[in-house]
C-alpha cells in the first residue's frame, strides 16, 4: 500500500514553534454567532496574535455551510468569511454530507487565502444533522472518509482537519481510530459525546487512552483537546496531565478578549491584587465599544445586532455595579447608542473614584 504522506501545511511551523519554546499549541474554537469577523478580529489584536505571548496560535472561523458556499445565498456567508492580515494562520470551518459540495466549498475557501479548512463532525444541533452533517457524520463514517477526501482534492494546496466528539450516544474509539487513519494533520477532539451536548464536564480522563491510539495510528497528527479549559494556565495543566499537543478554548474567550496574552494574564492577576478595578473595567468597555463598531461595520448589513448583546452580558460582568450597565446595554440598537451609554458610565465611575 502506498504511505500516504501528511499535508501539514502552515501547522508544521506552528507545532515547531511551540516545540521551540516548550509549550503547547493554544487555539480558539469556532462558534456560531461568537467568534465572527468581527470578534476573531478584536481577539487577534487584544491577544496580540503573532506577537511574543501573545496568541492564539490558530483562529477558527464558525462553522460555515459548504452547502451554502455552493448557493447564490453565498454572498451573505462571505460576509462571515472576511479576515484581516493579523488573523493568520486562520482555519475555516465547514460542514456538508456531500463531498461534491465539500470539493467546491474547499476550492472557493483555498482561493480566499484561508490557511487551512476544518470539517464539522461534532455539531449536535439538529438542523446540521438532519443534513447529515455535524455529529450525524459519526453515525456514517463512510460519508466522513468520502468528506474528508473531496476536501482534499478540493484544496489540494492547504491542511485539512477534523473537529469532532468522543462519540455519538457513548464514547466510541472506533470513530476516532478511523479519522486517525486518515492521517489527518490535526484532529481536535471535544472531549464528550453528542448525546452529553455541553451537560456534563469534559472527559479530560479519557484524553491519555486517545493521545495513545493517535501513538499507534498516526503518531504525527497533532491532537488537539477541548471541553472546559478556563484559562491559559488550565490549558498547561491539562496539556501536561493528558499527553495531547494542544488545547482548544471556546467559551472561555467570551468578554475575555485578552485570553491568549501571557503578559496580561499576569498583569491582570497583578491589578486584581491591587484592587486597580476601575482601570481594567473602563480598559473592558472601550474595547467592547470596538468591537460594537466594527462589528457594525463588518456585519451590520446581514446579522442582527441581537448577537451583540450576548457579548455584553459577557464583558460587563462581575463587578458591583455591573447590572445597572448591563440593563442599559439591552435597550441598545446600534453602536453609537452603545458607545454614549458606556462613555457615561466612564464618566459616573471614575468622578466617582476622584470624589474618594
Ligand atoms: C455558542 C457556541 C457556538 C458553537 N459553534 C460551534 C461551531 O460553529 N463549530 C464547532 O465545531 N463547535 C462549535 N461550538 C462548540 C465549541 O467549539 C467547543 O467545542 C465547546 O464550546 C467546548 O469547548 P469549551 O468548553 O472551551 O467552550 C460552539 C459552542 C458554543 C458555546
């Protein structure tokens, strides 16, 4: 049998790098209606992606449907596809059951200077599966094989991966032999079943038994761990815990935009000893200004800015008078509301401050 060779494409720098300097690869998980342009961008540049601590090592876009990009209604999804020079590398997610639509979608994405393309085969939300896609791919491992194989002839040139589940109803380390005998270059594994959804905590114990299976099957593969990772400092201990190359974090990201810079982390632990409150609050709300802004401007025109408010209730959280923001922020519709209502906040908490 011929020895199919690994495309690792723009991922053997990144794991070189992280081998260099002794740690292992962080990246930011996709999410729908979350992590879009307009957040990706706002994270690259907080996290000072590509700068010294700072990260992550590789953006996600949300999922995207390969279907879709194979439809006039392709238009609106490149709205969610837009990326700036300091995303990179950045790795497009998309899901489809159809491996022509896949091979097209994987061709349109290689041309608009995508780094790499990731397929969906753990997404549980039932419009996806009803299409085959998503988490019904464990359920039809054939279909995957046939996937991942027209996502290769379709962007021949860049790194295909897979993110998916333990499992479908239960843990399942057939599903996972098989994707590893695809020689993926990256496979990330959230660490529970379809069936657990996000209701149970992430089954870190099982990630030794799978860092084993990829040793046998495909030693070079990066193994990717995701489920509950809080902070950078949860991503080292289970890194070091499990065996795997990298973790991936999703929710931890929201209102936390800061999440992949080292020196912020120490900075921020730094001032919370200090009880300098006020400085990281105000620091919060002119980014997530920002990011109100330039979400506007990127997706006004074809998502609605409901999806802001959950990023409000995420930054404006966790200090006294917290709430009576947070109210306010609802009632917004656009981003010059948002902006008059946080530069009078500003103003109340720090003359506040200079009258103590
Ligand atoms: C709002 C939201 C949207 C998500 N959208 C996607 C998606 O588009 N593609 C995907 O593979 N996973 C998606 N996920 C799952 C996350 O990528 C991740 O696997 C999950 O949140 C567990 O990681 P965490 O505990 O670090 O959040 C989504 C999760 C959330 C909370």
């Amino acid at each position: 049998m011929k020895k199919m060779e690994i495309n690792f494409g723009f991922w053997q720098k990144v794991k070189e790098k992280a081998v260099r300097e002794k740690r292992p690869i962080f990246v930011l998980a996709p999410m729908a209606d979350v992590t879009d342009a307009a957040f990706r961008r706002i994270i690259a540049k907080y996290s000072r992606m590509g700068k010294k601590s700072g990260g992550p090592d590789v953006l996600w876009t949300e999922f995207v449907s390969a279907d879709g990009l194979c439809s006039p209604g392709r238009e609106v999804l490149l709205h969610d596809l837009a990326f700036s020079k300091i995303e990179h590398p950045i790795v497009v997610q998309l899901f489809t059951s159809h491996p022509d639509k896949m091979r097209q979608a994987a061709a349109l994405v290689a041309g608009l200077g995508f780094d790499g393309v990731d397929i969906n085969m753990g997404c549980p939300d039932r419009s996806i599966e009803k299409q085959g896609a998503g988490a019904a791919m464990m359920k039809d491992p054939k279909a995957a094989v046939a996937v991942i194989a027209a996502a290769r002839e379709g962007a021949a040139d860049i790194s295909i991966s897979v993110k998916t589940r333990i499992g479908y109803n239960k843990v399942d380390f057939d599903w996972l032999r098989i994707l590893l005998e695809q020689k993926l270059p990256v496979l990330t594994v959230h660490l529970r079943t379809r069936k657990e959804m996000s209701l149970v905590p992430a089954h870190w114990e099982l990630m030794p038994e799978i860092v084993k299976m990829r040793n046998e099957i495909s030693p070079e593969t990066i193994l990717i761990g995701n489920g509950d990772v809080e902070s950078l400092g949860d991503g080292y201990k289970k890194v070091d815990e499990s065996g795997c190359d990298g973790v991936m974090f999703g929710r931890a990201i929201f209102g936390n935009p800061w999440l992949f810079d080292e020196g912020k982390e120490k900075e921020k632990s730094k001032t919370e000893k200090l009880k300098d409150e006020s400085n990281v609050i105000v620091e919060k709300l002119h980014m997530m200004v920002e990011h109100t802004k330039l979400f506007e401007k990127l997706l006004g025109e074809v998502k609605n800015f409901a999806i802001m408010k959950k990023h409000f209730k995420a930054y404006v959280n966790g200090w006294d008078s917290a709430k009576e923001l947070r109210v306010k922020l609802m009632e917004t519709t656009n981003a010059d509301e948002v902006k008059k209502v946080v530069d009078k906040y500003v103003d109340s908490i720090l003359s506040k401050e200079s009258n103590e």
